[in-house]
C-alpha cells in the first residue's frame, strides 16, 4: 500500500520490519525504489535479494536493468545477464530480454546488443523498436531500415514509436519513396493524428528536399489539423518558402 502511494521511506520501514521475506515483498519494495527515482537504493536491494537466495521476476530484472542504464552501472548489468545464462531458476520472458539489448545499446555497444536480440526466440514490436531506435542513436540508417523490413516480413506489426523511429534513417538517407510509404501505412492505420509523429513525418519530407510539400502533404491526410509543435523551427529553417507558412495556416482551421 505504501509503495503504492510513492510512501518509500514508511514502505521500507515496514519492509525492513517484516520478521520474514519472500519474493513478492523483496519484488515489490525493489520496485518502489525504482519507481520513486531511488535507483541506487533499488539496485542494492536487488543485490541482496539474490544473495538471500530469491528468484527475481522477468518484470523486476527488466526495471533493474533499466536502472543500470540511468546509473551507467554497466558492470551490474553484465552481472545480470550472466544470472538469466546461468541460473536456471530465473524464468527468461521478452521483458527482461528486450530489456536487456536496450541496456547493451546505451551502456555497451551495438555489437552486443545484437548478440542478444539474435538469440531472442520471440520478439515483439518492442524488442525491433528498441533495436531500430539503437541503430539510430549510432547513425547506423541502412541496419535500421533493414530491421523495420524484416520486422515487416516476420508479421510483427510496428506501433506509432516504431514509426516515428524509422523516419529520421529515411530522412538521412534520402529514402523519400520509402518514407511515403511509411506515411501512407500510418495513414491507413490512424497514428498520423498524432502531433510528435506528424513532426517527423515533416522533418522526413525536408531532409529528402521535399520542403515544400512536407506540411502539405502531412496535413492532406492528418485527421487533426494540428500544427506541429516544432513547427516554426522547422519554417524558420525554410524561412526563403513562404509558401509553408501561408499553407500551414490555410490548413488549420
């Protein structure tokens, strides 16, 4: 109850009072510690735990992992990962294992965070978005695009951040036909309603020297004539096209 209501110190006491312990008590004051922004806290509760023989779930060792990455603790996560290999008690799920390569990729390296995702038996639309948005934070544009094919081709459907991840690989590369079409599947799928994904659809479009008919053809099909947010950076780069600015206007009703 009191991990509930963000209460961390009157939820430890109780805890660290509890005359016995079993994973669900240690589960759920680790992650009351994480939750609340006390990252180093859970980090070290979660090291006693394991040393008093506790099995941690796939949900806890996926917000463990992501407090190594907000701590740069790469050290532990690395031990972790050693754990789920070799201890065979630790039940392996998609959180912990799409939480991992996410760890790899901003504490390692891309080279692992392959590894990892290869060796996934099952991935969903989060584990290829997380590998997509890692290629993009290294520039790797050609190896993002590549995955979003194959994620296409093994039926796994992207949702609206895989999308917005994808189009500043196309914008870099100049891959205008493919960012059309990424823009007429988010069409046809009702994710173009949202403003931050009509901002890189935008940004998309003027990277492939379609200025001009960036904020026309987002605002053609947006269902919510909504103004990007970035909107005015984005003319103020452009400034020489008045064309934009009186276009957006007539859009906006």
């Amino acid at each position: 109850m009191y991990a509930k209501f963000s209460e961390t110190k009157a939820a430890y006491q109780l805890f660290d009072k509890m005359p016995q312990r079993d994973t669900i008590s240690w589960n759920s004051m680790i992650n009351c510690f994480y939750l609340n922004g006390y990252l180093l806290e859970s980090l070290e509760l979660f090291k006693d735990m394991y040393i008093q023989g506790f099995v941690p779930k796939p949900e806890l060792i996926a917000s463990v992992l992501s407090a190594c990455v907000q701590t740069k603790n790469s050290r532990l996560g690395r031990a972790i990962h050693t754990l789920t290999t070799v201890d065979e008690r630790i039940e392996i799920s998609i959180f912990s294992t799409t939480a991992l390569v996410d760890f790899y990729w901003k504490c390692c390296g891309p080279d692992l965070a392959f590894r990892v995702f290869q060796r996934m038996e099952v991935k969903n639309e989060v584990s290829w978005t997380t590998m997509i948005s890692g290629c993009i934070g290294v520039e790797l544009y050609d190896k993002a695009i590549e995955l979003f094919r194959v994620m296409q081709v093994e039926n796994v459907k992207p949702n609206r951040v895989t999308l917005t991840s994808i189009l500043p690989a196309c914008g870099q590369l100049g891959a205008l036909k493919y960012g059309k079409e990424i823009h007429g599947y988010t069409f046809r799928h009702g994710f173009d309603s949202d403003s931050k994904f009509s901002s890189a659809i935008v940004h998309m479009y003027s990277e492939c020297g379609e200025a001009l008919q960036a904020i026309k053809n987002v605002f053609d099909r947006s269902t919510k004539k909504d103004v990007p947010p970035d909107y005015d950076d984005f003319v103020t780069q452009h400034d020489s096209q008045i064309e934009i600015k009186r276009d957006v206007r007539s859009c906006c009703i």
